[in-house]
C-alpha cells in the first residue's frame, strides 16, 4: 500500500467534504482514484468520457491532460499501425 500526500486549498477541501456529506478524505481520495484509473482505461481503449444533460441534448467531453496524452499517444500508435499495413 502506499500513502499519498498532497495540498489542497481550503475552500476545495471545505466544498468536498460539504458535498461528501464529511466522508474522510481517504475515502474521496480513493474514489477520486478509482474513478480516474477507470478513465484511462476506457480512453485507452478508444472510448471517450462524457457529461450528458439528456433534458438539453448537451454532451461535453470530459479530458485532462493525462487523458489527453493517453488519447494522442493511441491515436499516434493507430496511425503508425496503419500506415505500416499499407506499405
């Protein structure tokens, strides 16, 4: 197992545990890294992630720049697959 520290300003930590309901912070931190492994899993499979209002038809995709390094090295990775095939 290993521990993780890191600084987080007051106000994010006041609006976490306040929308938490007052979780202990090592149960939000490993949701949060939970959640995030599962991104780079699907992203990396060549999915995207999405935040869907389905009442206004709106759908933003969700990256940060982990995802999108992960995204642009697949699509590198993809493109030179390809172009080796038709040589």
């Amino acid at each position: 197992m290993k521990e993780i520290r890191f600084t987080l300003d007051d106000q994010e930590f006041k609006k976490l545990k306040e929308n938490t309901d007052h979780a202990k912070i090592s149960v939000i931190a490993g949701e949060a890294l939970s959640l995030f492994n599962w991104a780079l899993d699907e992203v990396k499979n060549g999915r995207k992630i999405v935040s869907m209002n389905p009442a206004e038809d709106d759908i933003t995709e969700i990256i940060t720049p982990t995802l999108q390094r992960l995204k642009n090295a697949r699509i590198a990775a993809t493109t030179a697959a390809v172009a080796s095939t038709s040589l």
